[in-house]
C-alpha cells in the first residue's frame, strides 16, 4: 500500500517513517515542497497524482497559531482552500483521504470531553481555517477527518521538545495550568493511522468514513505535563528545573486557546478498534528515545 503525505518534514510524518519500518507492506511517500505546495494551490493535484497513491493523509498544515491571526489569507489558504483541492483530488483519484484536524475548532467551554456531535465554536484564526477544512474534506463521503490535540514527539517541534531544552538552561520554567487536553505522542498517531489507511484501502464500510477524534485517553494540564517531563528528566540524572504553575492569563498571546481541549474517543475505538496508551505511558518512550538517540528512528529532512 503506497500512502502518500502531504509535507516533508515534521511530527507526523517523521513518525509515520518510523511506525512504516515494522509494516514491509506499506510505503510512505513525503509530498511537498517544490512539487507540492499548499501556498500555491495549481500544484496539488498535479503532484498528488503523479504519485499515484492508495491513501491520500493531509497532515501538512498552517500552524502557527499566533502568527495566523495576522496572516489569515495564508492560514486560510493552506487550511482551508488546500484541504478543499485534496478532497476533490483524492476522489477523482478514486482513493480515500485522511484529513488531520485539531481541538482548536472548539472554543473549550464545555464541562466534559468533546465528541463528534458537538457544535465547533473556534477562537482563533487557526481553528477557523481548520474548521474550514474539515468541512471541505467531509464533502466527500469517502474521507476521513481526524481531530487531534497537543501532539510531541521526538521530531520537529513541539511543547516536549520545548520543556525538554529549558530544563537544561533555565532554574525555573513558568507553564500555563488553566488549559487542560490529551497530550498525544505523535508516534502513536502515526501507528493509529497506518490502520486507518489499511482499513480504508481494503474496506469499504461507511461506518469506517467521516469524522473522528483520536486523543490520549488521560488528560492533564500543560503544567501537568511540564511536571511529568521534569520528573522523568530526574530519573535519568539530569537537572530539574522549578515548576510555576500560572493561568493563561499571565501568558498574553494573539490568539486565544480553548480552556478544555479534551476529545471523547470512543467512536474510533467502536469503528477501527483503536484506542491510544494513556499520555504518561507514551511521554516516557518519547523522552527515552530523545534520551538515547535512537538511531532506527530517523526525522525526514
């Protein structure tokens, strides 16, 4: 099975490399930049199918929250207008999408975890365009759309990494603890969603298309998360920086973030069996790996 990956480099798809090595079967193919890029809209069909794939993932996207607030054309462009092309490229190709969303589409003001059936109510920019986006893929029967939150990993960048380094330059490390979600090790999701392309290559129930969440199934706090890097630095004898918990409110950016980012799962478990390890579990094999420097895990250039 030939899936083809929109973006050459980052999270995801370093992770899907490394989740495809125990998979002979699978192939992962990076599309990006100069053949592919999202800014310049007349080149994503042409280079999607020149590949040919079995499996389209749209994981490629316009992060920087924000930035985005400032730059909405582009955010919009790459997170909305994008998405739009790959649907409607991936079903004249006759093959399904999987579309890679966020917890940002809601504005975090509910008591319990999100499910599908929920309202979005974005925030910010970011969360527009990705809502956006998720739309235009869900267009097609076909496709997939797969929210999910607060991803790290070994590779590019993200919130581990980030503690990761300051632990080693600084004595205390001020982290927000009025926002809560499931922090999501993205080597998890990458294994989640080479089923989820296996399924859809090979199966064409319905109940398998539309949209999903796809979480850690604990949550915590982003202080919660800090507290749990920073301890399990101490247990490989490194420095352990002082934790100060703050709200969000002394941490003034452009874009507002949803207070609770927690997603309901269980309607993945139901459909594809899946369910991720709890995040603690999957923190401790990232910061392992990052520790060690594993040479059979390899981040694409």
């Amino acid at each position: 099975m030939r899936i083809a990956v929109t973006g050459t480099k980052g999270q995801v798809v370093s992770a899907l490399f490394a989740a495809a090595q125990s998979h002979s079967d699978i192939e992962i193919i990076p599309v990006g930049r100069p053949q592919l890029d999202l800014s310049r809209l007349d080149s994503i069909a042409p280079a999607i199918t020149a590949i040919k794939p079995d499996v389209l993932i749209s994981a490629a996207a316009y992060t920087a929250v924000d930035q985005a607030e400032s730059d909405a054309n582009t955010a919009e462009q790459v997170n909305a207008i994008a998405p739009a092309i790959l649907a409607q490229t991936a079903s004249a190709l006759n093959i399904p999408l999987v579309h890679l969303s966020t917890d940002y589409v809601f504005d975090g003001l509910k008591t319990g975890a999100y499910d599908e059936t929920d309202t979005p109510a974005p925030l910010n920019v970011y969360g527009r365009t990705k809502l956006a986006g998720e739309l235009a893929a869900l267009n097609s029967q076909t496709h997939v759309v797969l929210r999910t939150s607060w991803l790290y990993s070994p590779y590019g960048y993200n919130f581990v990494k980030t503690m990761f380094r300051l632990a080693q330059t600084h004595d205390e490390v001020k982290v927000v603890d009025d926002q809560c979600g499931g922090p999501t090790s993205a080597l998890d999701l990458a294994e989640a969603l080479l089923t989820v392309c296996s399924r859809l290559h090979s199966d064409r129930d319905p109940a398998l298309r539309g949209l999903f969440h796809l979480t850690a199934p604990d949550s915590a706090s982003w202080a919660d998360l800090a507290e749990a890097i920073f301890s399990e630095l101490t247990r490989h004898g490194m420095r352990r920086p002082e934790l100060i918990r703050i709200p969000g409110a002394q941490f003034p950016r452009p874009a507002r973030r949803p207070p609770n980012s927690r997603l309901d799962c269980r309607k993945i478990s139901q459909a594809y069996g899946i369910a991720l390890p709890p995040w603690r579990q999957s923190l401790m094999t990232c910061l392992d790996e990052m520790l060690s420097g594993n040479p059979h895990r390899k981040e694409t250039v």
